[in-house]
C-alpha cells in the first residue's frame, strides 16, 4: 500500500478481469480481508436520452407539439405576472 493508501492491482489479475483505469468498485472489509466489488453506475447521459425518448413517444402520441407547450409556457408566464403586479 503506497503512502496515501493506494493499492496496486497487479497486470495480470487486471487483465484477467477486464479492469479499467476508469472502474469503479465498492470495498467491504472485515478482520484481515477486504472485498473490492466493480459497480457499474448508471451513464446520466443515457438516462436522459432515455427519458426524452420515453416522454417524446407519450407527447407524439397525445398530440402534443413544440407550439402546444410553448404556447403553455407563454400562457403561465402571463398568468405569473398578471399575480406579481
């Protein structure tokens, strides 16, 4: 274990398990044993992506268009206006 509490995973066991720079584990620990298990965590990315494709199929398939909700946006912004003044 290097000074700042880094451990070497050695080439060979890296090769063997498909490891990468870039992977992420959860360690568990217990006595004189610790546990590293590689997580994988969910891509934001691909989240969002899945989520505007989800929600642009349930608005195609209602009708709603881009001048439907941006008329509903310029509707609210009035109506929040009209309660400020």
């Amino acid at each position: 274990m290097s000074k700042k509490g880094q451990l070497v995973v050695p080439a060979e066991l890296r090769n063997m398990l498909g490891l990468n720079p870039e992977d992420k584990f959860i360690a568990y620990g217990d006595e004189d044993y610790i546990i590293f298990k590689k997580v994988e965590l969910p891509s934001l990315k691909k989240e969002f992506e899945e989520i505007v494709k989800i929600t642009s199929k349930i608005a195609q398939e209602a009708g709603i268009t881009e001048d439907v909700v941006m008329g509903e946006i310029r509707a609210y912004r009035r109506e929040k206006a009209k309660k400020a003044s």
